[in-house]
C-alpha cells in the first residue's frame, strides 16, 4: 500500500512527536468514514434517536474520533484531544443555526466523555507500559508456592544423557 509522506511546518513539528505526517489509506479511511459519518448524522439528517441513545452515539464516535487523530496525526494526545473536543463544540455550534436540529450541553458534554474515555484509555496502556519496562524481572520460586517446575520429556532425556 502506498505511503506519501508531508513534511509538517516548523510551528507544528515543535508540538508533534514526528516532523513528518504519513498519509496511507489505513490511516486515512476511518478519519474519512467517522467525519462523513458526523455530518451527515449531525448536520444533514434527523436520525430519530431517541435521548439515552443519543448520548452513546456522540460519546462513541468522539472516542473513534479522538482514536483516528491520533493515529493519523501521531501527535500528542492532549493536542488530539482539544481538537476531537474543539470540533464537538463546533459541531453543537453549527447545530444551532441548522433547522430541525438543536445545540446541547449535554451532546458537548457526551463528546468529552467520549474523548476522556479515550484519552485515559491511552494514558493507562502507556503507563502500564512504562512500568513493565521499568520493572525488574521476578525470578520465581515455584517449589516455594508448592508447585515443581514442568519439565518435558525431551528436556528430561537431555539432562540424564548428561
């Protein structure tokens, strides 16, 4: 699968992890289905949905959002979660001025829980992993807690042909 790489400006490349943004269609794809998805969903027709339901959906797709920037942009998380959060609050904005639609707080708020959910989803998978390399290995004492070491036939015949 082709990959274009774009070099980033100089203000950006200050505040992103690479200097460069990589454009491929499996990076591409899902940011273009989720925000096809939100405009035709939040601006151009009237689902229906009724109000608990309504809520799962902006706090779901806000995660994928927040997910597909991150992933495209490969920059830092919090610089992915203001824009995912920004563009919720321009979506409820512009829902305001458009007929048979409506702003919410309580929209704004479900799509900055779906970008929290996100965010501390993220958080905790790179501090688990920061901790796992940071951690020393455990030798185990397995005759300690009771149990023998499992030892294979073809280990057992190497060790006596010793």
């Amino acid at each position: 699968m082709p990959v274009f790489r774009l070099k980033l400006p100089g203000f950006i490349r200050t505040r992103v992890e690479q200097h460069y943004l990589d454009i491929s269609l499996s990076r591409i794809l899902p940011l273009a289905c989720l925000l096809t998805f939100g405009v035709l969903v939040g601006l151009v027709f009237n689902t229906g949905v009724g109000h608990p339901y309504d809520k799962i959906i902006h706090v779901g797709f806000y995660a994928l959002l927040t997910l597909s920037i991150h992933t495209l942009f490969c920059c830092r998380l919090r610089i992915s979660a203001i824009v995912a959060f920004g563009m919720g609050l321009a979506g409820e904005a512009v829902q305001a001025f458009v007929p048979h639609h409506e702003a919410s707080l309580a929209d704004a708020f479900a799509n900055g829980i779906g970008v929290a959910m996100v965010v501390a989803a993220i958080a905790l998978l790179r501090s688990e992993r920061k901790q796992a390399l940071r951690a020393e290995p455990m030798e185990l004492d397995l005759r300690n807690i009771g149990l023998q070491p499992y030892q294979s036939e073809v280990s057992s015949r190497r060790s006596s042909e010793k």
